[in-house]
C-alpha cells in the first residue's frame, strides 16, 4: 500500500481533502513515452488512474493537463488501476479549473 512515511503533517490533513469524481482522458508521461489514461478521481494530494498497462509501484510519471504539468509518483497498483501521489500539492485554483475542464494554469 501506500507509504504514509514521507507525507508532512499538513499533507496528511491533505489527503483527507474531497476525491473529486470524473472521467476524463489525458496523457501519463513515463521515461519518455507518453499514454493515454483516464482520470477517475483527483484531489489536491494526488489521483486514480485507470491504464490499460499501468505503471509500477515508485515510478515516476508526469500528468500533462491543460496549461500544466504535475510530477507524481505511483503508490499503488490493482489490476489497470492505480494511485498516484503528486510530488507537490496542487493548488486549489488549479483543482478547480482541472474539474471544471480548463486551463489549469489560468483558473
């Protein structure tokens, strides 16, 4: 499961932050190849993902949304669906643009 370790104190109040539920398809970067994957849910701490062939746990990857780039790394892996953790926290104006399916990078 998910190594709960590394996370600060206010990233653990983080993560109880709304999963927001939605579908939507994007492109995963790993090691220079890119894929397409669907978002299932986001929060500000990090996503699940569905792939057809996921990455492995601890892989790095970058999620490229409109107008923004978001390092990650895998914490968890079922079948085609994984969990990502974001290396940073996203702000909560890009959130919302992201649900509201917008430029991430001008709310």
């Amino acid at each position: 499961m998910t190594d709960r370790g590394s996370f600060t104190a206010q990233e653990m109040r983080q993560r109880g932050a709304a999963r927001h539920k939605l579908f939507e398809p994007f492109d995963l970067r790993q090691a220079g190849q890119s894929v397409r994957v669907h978002m299932l849910d986001l929060s500000v701490s990090g996503a699940l993902l569905h792939a057809e062939r996921p990455p492995r746990i601890g892989a790095g990857v970058i999620l490229a949304f409109p107008g923004l780039e978001v390092a990650a790394h895998v914490v968890w892996v079922r079948a085609k669906r994984f969990g990502v953790r974001f290396d940073m926290l996203l702000p909560d104006t890009a959130l919302r643009a992201m649900l509201d399916g917008g430029d991430a990078a001008c709310p």
